[in-house]
C-alpha cells in the first residue's frame, strides 16, 4: 500500500528557463544545480537564478530540490556549508546529496534526500538512511517493481525512481571508468561517458567475438506503461533524467507524463498531484519524437528484452518509414506519418552505422535530401528532428498552467469587496471603496464587473465562477479603469500569498549511531572527506578505505559495477546464474578492460586487466 497521499511528478532543470518551462507542463517539482557540487558540471546556476525559480515554483506550490550530490572534498566543506545555508534562506525544498559528511555539518533544517549516487539497492540501506534523518530515498534504477514494493513494506521514508530518460550502463555512484581513463570523475560531475565508445569483445585466445560495437551503450529509459505499477508499489516522486536536456525535450517529456500520472491518479481517488493547477498543451506530447536511443524499461519487470543500442550512442527517435527505391537525387519511401521539409532523418546501413541526412524538399513519396545519402532499399528510416514539433515546442506559450479559482463580489455601502478563493482554498480579499454614484443602469453595470474581473490575462489563474451579491438597484457606478486595477491588484496579492503560504517540510538532522550496513568500507563507500569518515566510524566502521578519486593505484580496482550483461544481451547466456568460465575483455584502439562476470548475482564488472 502506499505511505503517502501526494503523487510527484519531478523534471530537471538545466537552467531558470527550463525550470520554468517545466513546471507551466506540469512539474510538481523540479530539480536544479548550483555553479559546483551537482552531479552534472555543466549545468550550474547562480544562487539568484535559483531564488527566481524557487518563487515561481512555489506559486503553484511545487518545488525545488537542489543537487549537491558529488562527492566533496577537504577544502570544499566549509564552502558547502555555508552554500547550504544560503540555499536554506531563499527557501530551497530539499537537497540532494551524495556526501554523507554533509551530516555531520552545522546544518539549517532543510530535508536531505539521499540521490541514487549513494547505490540505494537493498531493505538494509534504504532503512539505515531513513533512521538517519534522511526524508527521501532516490532508488537505483536497476530494482524491480517487486523489488521496490519490499523496500516500501519495509521502510517509511519516502521513495523516488527514474521514469525516463538516459540510463547509466554502472551502478549510480559506483563508476569509476571516466576517472581511470581521462581524470574525470563521474562522482564530481564531469563523467567523459566511456560507456558510450565503441568497443570491440575478445576472448582470452585473442578471437574477436564483437568488433567495434557500442557494447556498453544503454538506450533510454521509458518506463510509460509502468508508472502505473510503480505508484502502486509505493514510489512518491517519478523522476525525469536530463539536466543536460534543451528546453524543448523537458517541454515534451513533462507534458507526455503529467498526462499520463493524471489519467492514472483518476482511478486513484485516495492519491492525488503534489502541486497546484492544470495544464493545457499547444502540442500533443510525444516522446518518440524527442531525444532517445530507442527505449527499454531496463530491469522493471526483471531481465528481459533488449536494452542496449550497440550500433550508436545517438538518438534514433521516431521510426517513420521504410526505403522503397533509390534514385540518383531522391528517395521514394513508405512512411507511416507525414515529412516535412528541414526533418531529420536517419538509418542504419548496410555497415551497422548511423547516417543522418536532412531533407531538402518533400514532394508524396519521394525526398530529396539535402546531400548525397548511399541508401539501400529496404531500410528503416527514423525522424530524430522533427522540424514541425521543434517549432510547436519552441513557441513561448506552448503549454498553459492555471489555478482554478472562484471570485464573489459583494457591495456593502460604498464600499466594493472582493473575495478571491483558489482550489487550494486560500483566500484573499480585497476592499476599496466606489464613491456615492450609482450606476445609471445597474444591470450593465453588474455585467462590465463580471466581464472586467474574469479576464485574468498572463497571470496563472482562470476564474471559473464569479458572483457580484447586488441588485441593480443598489449597483455603484465604478469605471472601467478602476475594476482592472483593482482585479490586477487583488490577483498579484493572491501570488504573494500563495508564496508565503508554501509548506517545507523542515527536518533537523540529530546524529545517531545507527550501525552501518558494513564495517570494513572499501573505495566503493565513496568518502573523499574527513567528515564523511567520521560519519561512517561513528556507525560503527572500523577499517575505511579512501574513495576512488584518492587512490593512486586504479589498475587494481574494479572500475565499474552494472547488471547489464553483454552476453545476455546477444543471447549468450540464459540467465539461469550458469558460471561463464572462459576470460573475456574489451578493447578499442586506447584501453583493454578484464569483464568479470559474476553469474551468481547476475552481475558484470569492468576492470583493468592484471
């Protein structure tokens, strides 16, 4: 059963734009970085741009979580806390940290959520995370809905998944294949996506099984028909990957899924949306015609399907047609939807690779592409640019986000009194007095309020109901000019107090001794901080180990962890735990990697050879 009664729906934000864009397609929350200390170095705001978002979020009571989840450093610490401070006074809703030395920091009681960098995987860590303080779990997203349902029978605090977007071929927070190859740490934001290269399978008499493939290369997550599922197994928040993501992506995908979780809310009368107001769509949403590598929902029914894209790392978006001849400067295809002049198309040739190609003219069946494309007939073509959507998504007004309100308006003497009460049932009043004129034909008098207050105009409210409590008789004579002011001034005090009225769920962070799920903590615990070390021997570890990023010695280590197989995927193995006795490695033109396959826990690790 689920603990909670709000269902989120949570979107990232690259910058105060897309933040923005978000939460009028729907978002109930947004997450977004400051300049350092978020797990996506390039996606860094001012702590002003920030302050801006939070107020507009909390105008339709969303929120704004801020990523700090890297790991930190000695010198960092005292910036971080003084970053969290301040983040604390401009009304931050939470912070999403990896570090667990941030716990033993003075902190403000602002909420902590733990992210997923902190491999949150079994019942035991879920829970010593909850007894510690910590408001919010992020799950990894390689756990099962059955999986997932024990944690929630198991724990109280609150759980968040990923629903969509790129898939981290490792653990979350367990990768440490950028750092051993090129010094970037995906632990501090700045992953080089080593996962994403070509490599070749070779076994250990030197025969290539695999050449030149993106072996390690996930497509995307979609986890659209299993939302559903996961609300019932008792995830709060359904997160959106991609702070990295234009704003037309978040546009898309936002409005795809608040569609989606509000169809299914309605069948869910004891659930319901964690933030305020409805949306309405320039566009229809459609996720096949944004950013993807071909979708999978990776491990949420257990191991199934494929769910890598070994022929490329980019996006293939949305199969359109097939090849039906070739001709000298055109194409003539079979397509399933209309294409449009300046679309992206694309396909894999008769080599295994992607070519893109734009198309210059569209005259029926046949395409002219902007240059000259070798095309067997017989491909598949995929739309990854479609012009037509890109410019729906581009429009400033794409979507439309109001708070349903209802406005009475009262005479009483000379006085005109107006009561504004929204969905969340605040109320604001407004009183201003009308002079002792009355109004010559008080019936029109009383339809020129009507018409005047209901126009709301660019703010975020839609007045659905008025009525004026007088009789024609009694009517003032109150021009037009005033009745505008006076409604523009009662909607912006209705904002201000919509702001003010936004609910934290402060939490103060007591320290205890929970013991920790282990005592001897090797590089993997990830503790790159004096603090973070007292933390963890404060919970009972005894031998701790410095984290990846301090180690001198990468060549020993096993720099990635994930479920994903390689011989599952090309059918190799069946699944069934059978050991694989014969070495394999990977390789490209730089590096050669040892796998080890870990058959009893259907796991895959990558190292460097010994």
């Amino acid at each position: 059963m689920h603990k909670h009664t709000y269902i989120e729906l949570l979107c990232p934000a690259r910058d105060i734009e897309t933040g923005k864009a978000a939460i009028n397609h729907g978002a109930d929350a947004v997450y977004i970085g400051y300049t350092n200390f978020g797990a996506r170095e390039a996606a860094g705001n001012s702590l002003d741009d920030i302050a801006k978002l939070i107020n507009y979020a909390h105008l339709y009571h969303a929120k704004v979580y801020i990523t700090l989840n890297t790991i930190l450093y000695e010198n960092e610490l005292k910036k971080v806390q003084r970053l969290i401070q301040q983040l604390y006074e401009i009304s931050a809703d939470a912070l999403i940290i990896q570090d667990m030395g941030i716990l033993e920091m003075d902190l403000p009681p602002i909420p902590l959520h733990a992210s997923t960098q902190t491999n949150n995987v079994t019942v035991e860590k879920i829970k010593f995370l909850q007894d510690i303080g910590i408001q919010r779990v992020i799950l990894a997203r390689e756990l099962s809905v059955e999986q997932i349902s024990k944690i929630n029978n198991s724990s109280t605090v609150e759980l968040e998944a990923f629903i969509h977007g790129a898939l981290c071929v490792s653990y979350s927070g367990q990768c440490y294949m950028s750092y051993a190859t090129t010094g970037r740490s995906a632990n501090r934001g700045e992953c080089a996506q080593s996962c994403r290269l070509k490599y070749d399978l070779v076994d250990e008499k030197g025969k290539v099984l695999v050449h030149d493939k993106h072996l390690l290369s996930l497509k995307d997550f979609n986890q659209t028909q299993n939302i559903a599922n996961l609300i019932d197994a008792g995830i709060s928040s359904l997160k959106v990957e991609g702070r990295l993501k234009d704003i037309g992506y978040v546009k898309n995908v936002t409005g795809h899924y608040r569609t989606v979780i509000d169809a299914i809310l309605e069948d869910r009368p004891h659930l319901k949306k964690s933030s305020s107001g409805r949306c309405t769509y320039q566009f229809t949403p459609d996720i096949h015609k944004t950013f993807n590598r071909g979708y999978t929902t990776y491990f949420t029914k257990g191991r199934e399907g494929s769910m890598a894209s070994f022929n490329t790392p980019k996006s293939m978006g949305k199969k359109i047609g097939v090849v039906k001849e070739t001709h000298k400067d055109y194409i003539v295809i079979e397509s399933i939807e209309p294409i449009h002049n300046n679309d992206g198309l694309c396909f894999i040739d008769k080599h295994e690779s992607l070519i893109g190609f734009k198309v210059n003219h569209v005259a029926d069946e046949k395409i002219t592409p902007s240059q000259p494309i070798k095309v067997h007939p017989g491909a598949t073509l995929f739309r990854n640019y479609d012009h037509q959507f890109s410019q729906q998504l581009m429009q400033n007004k794409s979507a439309d986000r109001r708070i349903d309100c209802n406005l009475l308006v009262r005479v009483e003497n000379d006085r005109l009194i107006l009561e504004l009460t929204d969905e969340d049932s605040i109320t604001s009043i407004l009183t201003f007095g009308t002079g002792n004129e009355s109004a010559k034909n008080g019936e029109q008098m009383i339809e020129t309020m009507k018409k005047q207050l209901i126009k709301t105009g660019n703010t975020p409210y839609n007045i659905i109901q008025i009525s004026v409590s007088a009789n024609q008789s009694t009517a003032p004579f109150v021009p037009v000019g005033i009745i505008n002011s006076c409604r523009r001034d009662l909607l912006e005090a209705h904002s201000k107090k919509r702001i003010a009225l936004h609910k934290i769920n402060h939490s103060i962070i007591t320290p205890t001794n929970n013991p920790y799920i282990e005592k001897d903590l090797g590089y993997k615990a990830n503790i790159s901080n004096s603090l973070a070390e007292i933390f963890y021997k404060r919970h009972g570890a005894e031998k701790i180990e410095n984290g990846f990023e301090l180690s001198n010695s990468p060549q020993s280590k096993t720099i990635m962890t994930t479920k994903y197989c390689i011989l599952f995927e090309m059918g190799l193995c069946d699944g069934s735990g059978k050991k694989i006795k014969q070495k394999l490695y990977l390789q490209n033109s730089n590096r050669r990697f040892s796998l080890h396959l870990n058959c009893n826990k259907c796991e895959m690790q990558i190292s460097f050879p010994e």
